[in-house]
C-alpha cells in the first residue's frame, strides 16, 4: 500500500503540473490569438486609407469619363486615361465640386467607413497693382504726303516758349545719354538731331505739340506727367533740335523743326501697373492649412464643417491617415470663366510658337464698364484694360515689358493682337489668362474670344498635386 501511495501521489503531482502548462499554454494562446486579432484589425483598418488612394490615384473610374455626369460614377478615379502616371484635373474639379453626386461611389471604396479627403493642388495667384496708363498718342506719324516737309513743335503754353521735364533721354547709334549726359552733345545752345534718334522725357509742364503738315495743322495736348517718346527718320532730320536757350541744359528745352522728315510721337502717363505671379506648391497649402479642396463623408453623408468633423473623429477608437504626393495634368480652355485670381481662362503649354496674325476680340455692353485681364508668357507678365468711359468710347490698353499700346473699339468690339499682350512665346513656354477684374458690365455680356482658337496649340502642364486622407469609424 505504501508502495501505491507514492504512485498515486506522483500521479497527482504529474497531473497538476500538466494542468498548470495546459492553463499557460491556454492563456497564451488566448493573448496571441487576441495579438493578431489587433493586427489584423490594424492591416484592415490601415488597408482601407491605402486601398482607396490606390483607387482614386492608379484608375481613371467608372465609366472613365464619369467627371462629364459625376452622378454616374460608379468607381470614382482620378487617373488620366490618356497617361500612365498623371491624374486628371478635370476629374479633380468634379470631385471636389460634386462630393455629394459620388458619395456611393466613395463609400464602396472606403468600404462603408467615415473618412476626410483633402486635396491640394499646384497654382498660380496673379495680382495687378498700380493702374493702367492714360495714352494721349499712340505711334502717332507727322510726316507731308507731298514731300513738302512738316513744321512741327512742342512748346509749353501759346508760341515757342521752353518746357521743364524731369527726366530726358536720348538714343543714338546705340548710345544712351540720359540727363546730365545731354549736355555732352550741345552744339551752341542746341543738340542737332540725326536720322533715327529716338528722344524720351517726362514732362513737368502741359505742352503743346503742333504739326504743319502744308494747309493741314493738328494740334495736340500732352498733360504734365506724361512720358513723350519721339522717333525721327527722314533726310532732313538734322532741321530737328533740341532747343536750350542759355544755360538751361538738360531739363528746359523746345522742340521744334522744319523738314522733310517723319516724326513719331507716343504720350502717356509715366505710370504703369505692376504685374505679378506666384507659384504655390502643395506642399505650401499643406503647412497653410489651404487646401483646393476638402470635404468628408460621415454616415453616409457630405460634410464640411470642420467642429463636426473633428467631433466624429473623436469618438472613433482609431484613426488611419494616409497622404500621397501625385502629378495632374492641366489644360485651361474656358473663355467664359469669371473674373479670378487664380482660376485661368487659359493655361497649358504651348506645343509651337503663336499662330502669325492672332488676336482676341472681345466684345462689350454699350455701358460705362471696364475689364483686365492677367497675361503669362514664359517668364513674362503683361496685362489688358478695356474700359468704356462717359464719352461712350470703347478703348484698350496693353502693357508688356515696358511697352504700352493703346487700341480704340469699333462699336462694342475691340481687337488685341495676341503678341501684343504675349510677345514672343516659343515652343515648350507656359502661357496663361486671366480675367482678373470686371466692373460695370454682368460677366454673362462680355464675350471673349481667341482667332484662331489656342486650344489646339496648347499641351497640359504637369503639376504637383497632394492628397490626404484619414479615415475612422463613427458607428
């Protein structure tokens, strides 16, 4: 018996020790299978921000035009279908302009979850500030049809008395003599000017200009402030001076001369508009908080107000954030866009120079009004008013890279060349329109159009485009 006792003791033993590993082993199943219960709740809840950025950035959707009718989407993708790697702008701005059209589209891909989207995109602002000038001539030509020579002066107030300005200038042969520099070519009391110089001054006084031109006179006023710029050519351009009187050199003269010769004159104000560009990346907008872009879907439904979006991702025991850095491809070809900032009538990149004889013609109410309009070209910036004051004129002004024209309407249309407001572009150049400001006249009845149209000669841009995502449950 004594014998058997210790077996039943050392079985006992055996078993209890065999409970113990039994209950570890159980205990420790219990904790690894709730480990990777978590993980795999962690992959799910992770894959969902991933797989839907995958959906939205690696497809085109379904049908792959559902940006033109977004209420038919079925699968929402951003892709180009016409590249591998770049996203569609146009799929964006449905997107972001039509949330609630798509939002079943959406939950199928964020698999029924709550879920914040922002998307910030690449974009110039444009600003204009200053005003445009005042021109009094444009290019206006003084020269005898019959050979007889012209009697042309500029003189301050009745008969042939001097002038004040506070700036002058004077190009010739290539040489510049600006201001004191003048005086260096003084001949007696007076420079003789010569076939092609071209004189430049500021005017401290109202002057007159006068032209003979045999029986016909044309007489013109030029305001203090002006910039004036003569251009003369002709055999006798040295009949031409520059008179100084006495010891007045360089900023009190009279202009005057009699000759065969052909005068050109341009006057306007000494002002000119600042124009002025700024690229903003996404990455920019990011840390501003700015983005193009941005709504949510909770429950099911749209929402934008940012405390009710934050309150929902509170009480939601986990939050998965994803963000993406892409490229979209933007092409702008909208002539009957509202005034902006920074949404362009026209954007791309041009795949040949300007077509030779191209020009915009835009037509307006017959009311007191006026326009301006934003122009990049390459690495140039220029702009365009068009204005109808109470004369019921209709004028236009470009300014571009210092040069200023002036156009005058005919009726309620007014014609620009286009390389008047984009000089030169080449091929691979990005140019862009804006229509900046409009006042006086409904957007609805300025009509403004491009012959022949650009939009063939344009090619998208390539832009950087970031998207973020968090998603939640809020159930």
């Amino acid at each position: 018996m004594r014998r058997g006792q210790l077996l039943s003791l050392d079985a006992l033993i055996s078993l209890m020790v065999m409970m113990f590993v039994f209950a570890a082993v159980v205990n420790t199943s219990t904790a690894l299978k709730d480990e990777i219960a978590s993980t795999l709740g962690w992959y799910e809840r992770a894959n969902i921000a991933d797989n839907m950025l995958d959906v939205l950035m690696k497809s085109p959707g379904e049908p792959v035009n559902w940006e033109l009718n977004p209420s038919s989407a079925k699968v929402v993708g951003l892709r180009d279908p016409s590249s591998i790697y770049s996203l569609s702008y146009e799929k964006i701005v449905a997107l972001g302009e039509n949330p609630t059209r798509v939002v079943g589209a959406l939950l199928n891909e964020s698999n029924g979850k709550d879920f914040l989207l922002s998307i910030y995109l690449s974009r110039f602002r444009v600003s204009i500030s200053g005003r445009f000038p005042n021109v009094y001539l444009q290019n206006e030509t003084f020269a005898n049809p019959n050979g007889n020579g012209i009697n042309f002066e500029i003189t301050s107030g009745n008969g042939n008395n001097p002038f004040t300005v506070t700036w002058v200038q004077l190009e010739r042969n290539g040489n510049v003599y600006t201001n004191d520099e003048m005086c260096t070519l003084i001949s007696g009391n007076a420079i003789t000017l010569q076939d092609g110089d071209l004189l430049q001054f500021v005017l401290a006084d109202d002057v007159t200009l006068t032209a003979e031109l045999g029986q016909y006179v044309e007489t013109y006023s030029i305001p203090s402030g002006a910039r004036v710029v003569i251009r003369i050519t002709g055999p006798d351009a040295s009949n031409f001076q520059i008179n100084y009187g006495s010891g007045s050199c360089p900023y009190t003269f009279n202009l005057s001369g009699q000759g065969n010769v052909v005068v050109t004159v341009s006057a306007y104000d000494n002002t000119s508009p600042v124009f002025n560009s700024t690229y903003v990346f996404p990455t920019v907008l990011l840390q501003n908080n700015s983005p193009t872009y941005r709504f949510a879907v909770i429950n099911g439904s749209v929402v934008t107000d940012q405390g009710v979006i934050n309150a929902s991702m509170e009480r939601s025991p986990w939050i998965e954030p994803e963000m993406r850095m892409g490229v979209i491809s933007r092409l702008a070809y909208n002539l009957s866009s509202g005034p902006s900032s920074e949404e362009p009538m026209v954007y791309g990149v041009l795949s040949e120079g300007l077509p030779p004889g191209a020009y915009m013609n835009v037509t307006v109410p017959s009311t007191v009004g006026n326009l301006t309009m934003f122009f990049l070209s390459g690495s140039s910036e220029g702009g365009l008013l068009i204005y109808r004051n109470d004369s019921g004129a209709l004028w236009g002004i470009t300014v571009l890279g210092g040069e200023i024209r002036r156009y005058q309407g005919r009726g309620d249309s007014i014609v620009v060349p286009l390389k008047d407001v984009f000089g030169s572009p080449q091929s691979g150049d990005t140019i862009g329109i804006w229509l900046y400001s409009l006042s006086g006249w409904r957007r609805k009845d300025v009509d403004i159009q491009l012959f022949p149209s650009l939009e063939w000669f344009l090619k998208p841009k390539f832009e950087q485009v970031l998207i973020q995502l968090k998603v939640w449950d809020d159930s």
